[in-house]
C-alpha cells in the first residue's frame, strides 16, 4: 500500500506555459525558478525512435515535469481508475506528472526529444514499474476496485 500522504489522481495533472519569445530568426523558452511548480534536483533528456513507448512507470515520491522540447509526444496518465492523454508538442508548454501516477510515453515524430524535471534524485527504490504492482501500492484489485 502507498506510503504518501495523498495519492495523486490524473485530475492532479497540469499544464505549465513558460515564456516564449519568438523571432524571425528562432525562439527562446525561459523557465525561472519562480516558474516552476518545484525545486528542480534532476533534469534528463530521452530522444527515442518514431513510435516508440517509453516510461511505462510510476514514482512513489517523485514529481516530473514533462517538456517536448522538439517534435510530439504523447503523455499517457494512469491513476488506476482513470486515465488521460496529453499532447506534448511545443517547447514552451510542461506536463506536471505528480508522483503515484503512472505515465507512458509514446513518442510520435522521428528523434522527438522529451526533457524531464524531476523533484528528487534518481533513487531506485522510488520507480514502480510493474502495473499490477502500481495497482497494489494504489490499494486496488486487478479490476480497479479499492481493496478493503
């Protein structure tokens, strides 16, 4: 059984804009920490294959931020019970997966590069990445009722 305080839900997503600003010649994105739904400890990159399903995990204590920095990506977001959808395709918009939530990423255009924020160091113990054992730490059956 989960061990956080509240678990999260996909009504707990949200969608952060950072500034962009555009000229003729390119963009510029600025994330300040004052923009930030966090104090940010890790940030990594994964640039995968056209259609390739990466992530496929949940974090115990972990949040993420999500950012497509360059091409589309879809973010799917599990609760257990429900699930939600977002389109990841531009460089100025961040998904905010909190932890408890399972997430998969299904990598739409050739080399799209996803850029992930996240509030704790990399800690092993914090991934679950078997569903059934997602659905257990959520305190749910294997047909997403709640376990007495």
């Amino acid at each position: 059984m989960a061990t956080t305080s509240r678990l999260r839900t996909v009504d707990d997503l949200a969608t952060i804009r950072f500034p962009l600003h555009a000229r003729a010649d390119g963009a510029l994105v600025v994330m300040e920490r004052s923009g930030l739904p966090f104090a940010v400890e890790r940030i990594f990159y994964v640039r995968a294959a056209e259609q390739a399903l990466r992530g496929q995990h949940a974090h115990k204590r972990c949040n993420q931020l999500m950012v497509c920095v360059h091409g589309s990506i879809e973010v799917t977001c599990d609760d257990g019970k429900s699930s939600r959808t977002v389109l990841l395709d531009s460089m100025d918009a961040g998904l905010l997966v909190p932890a408890s939530i399972w997430a998969s990423e299904l990598y739409r255009e050739p080399q799209s590069v996803l850029m992930v924020a996240c509030d704790r160091a990399y800690e092993e113990d914090d991934y679950i990445r078997d569903y059934d054992a997602f659905r257990r730490y959520r305190g749910l059956s294997a047909d997403g009722r709640k376990v007495p």
